[in-house]
C-alpha cells in the first residue's frame, strides 16, 4: 500500500489489500454513517465505484436486497445517461463554435457585385472580381438573423 492518507492512498488499495480491512470495519460498522446504508459508507470509506462496492460487499458476506442493488444500478445508469447528456451538450457546442468560425462575413472590400474590389476608378466606380467570376452566387454568402 502506498504511504500517506487519504483517497488517493485507498484508491491504491488492491482488493486483497483493501478485503483485510473491509472485514474489520464490517464488523464494526454499526450504520449510522449515511443513514445506514451500507453501500454508500463502503464507497466512501475504500473509494470504490457503486458496482465494485456492492461485489465487494457480497463477497464479505453481506446479504443485500435486491432493491438496493437495483438502486445503485438505476444510480449508475443515470450517472451515465447525465455524462452522455453533457458529451453531447459539448460536441454541439464545439460544432457551433467551429460552424460559426466557417461563416464568412462580408468585408468592407465586398458588394453584391464583386467577391473582392480591387479599387474605384477615377469616376468611383468599383473594379475587381465578380462573384460570377469566382463560381460563387452572393447570397449564399449572407447571413441570416
């Protein structure tokens, strides 16, 4: 086992390890610690997952109902189904930002005639390429609001 205290030290902890003190604290364990349940106070206390600690438990010998291993599975799949739900919060999110980056904007050197004006003749009338030129239609370049 690792040196020091602490989560990080219990996390460590190989079954075989973490089953010596398991068994003691079992024993000891009276079930005041999170109203009594005694999935929840094995998680905390040996930093295990919800499924690793109702196995464990098992494995020590404790008869647990049906229900509350139904509870902690319905518990783990609504853990999943909410970190699913922020994944894709986040991919849309970030195929908005890159949409959004993708957009172009008409510039100052932009009408809809020319794609881009070179310049304005001495009598101020624009010279450059046309949109035609390029292939492109002006109005699949505008943005709607």
């Amino acid at each position: 086992m690792k040196k020091g205290k602490g989560k990080a030290a219990k996390k460590a902890m190989k079954f075989a390890e973490r089953k010596i003190k398991a068994e003691k604290w079992v024993a000891e364990y009276d079930g005041t610690p999170y109203g009594g349940d005694i999935i929840k106070a094995y998680r905390k206390k040996f930093a295990v997952d919800r499924m690793k600690a109702v196995a464990e438990l098992q494995l020590l010998g404790i008869f647990l109902t049906k229900e509350q291993i139904d509870r902690e599975k319905a518990a783990v799949k609504a853990y999943q189904e909410l970190q699913k739900a922020k994944k894709a919060k986040r991919k849309k999110k970030r195929e908005q930002k890159r949409m959004q980056k993708d957009i172009p904007i008409f510039h100052e050197d932009q009408d809809d005639t020319f794609y881009y004006i070179a310049g304005y003749t001495s009598g101020g009338a624009p010279y450059g390429v046309t949109w035609e030129e390029i292939g492109l239609k002006p109005d699949l370049w505008e943005i709607d609001d």
